[in-house]
C-alpha cells in the first residue's frame, strides 16, 4: 500500500475509489497526565502528550489503510491529519484520504 500526501504518484496512472478515513481517540493515564501538568509550569516539550500523538497518528493512519485494503486499493493519495481536544487529556486524530486504484 502507497500512503502518499500528493494528489499523483508519478508513472502511474490512477483510478478514484473514494474517501477512506481513519481515526482514534486517545489519552494518558492519570500518573502521566499529572506528570505532564506539572511539567508545563516550568516549559519545555510534554513528552508523554508527544508520544501520545505519535502512537495516535500511526493507530488512524493503519486504519486509514485498512479500509483502503478492503476497498482493493492500490494506494491512498492526498493524505491529511486533523486532531481535535474530545475531553480533557484527550485527543481525536483523523487521517483521510483518497483510495485509488492503479490503471
């Protein structure tokens, strides 16, 4: 499976099966969240949130894939991230894009 964020994969020619998302919500768990809250008193990077977000993109982004598979795609082009606060220390990410299929 191709994951790309262009609207082209170059020498191929491509054929639209449509939108495919995935998506998550995700938080830390209390210890951390407390951890980090204190951390943002003095500044700096808020490791655990980072690591969350990076676990939480990887997560929608296999999903993403997934329903690409299903629909016998080749690839996924135009591929985009939207995170949204649901509560507080949680996060929802989206990875879309479209599913095409190689001519």
């Amino acid at each position: 499976m191709i994951l790309v964020n262009t609207d082209y994969i170059s020498g191929k020619e491509l054929e639209t099966l449509g939108l495919v998302k995935g998506s998550t919500i995700q938080s830390k768990h209390l210890g951390k969240d407390i951890v980090q809250a204190l951390k943002s008193l003095v500044g700096g990077e808020l490791r655990a949130y980072t690591e969350m977000m990076n676990e939480a993109r990887a997560l929608a982004t296999k999903r993403m894939a997934g329903e690409a598979e299903q629909m016998g795609a080749d690839a996924v082009v135009n591929i985009r991230y939207a995170s949204s606060s649901v509560m507080q220390s949680a996060a929802e990410v989206i990875a879309y894009g479209t599913a095409v299929k190689f001519k």
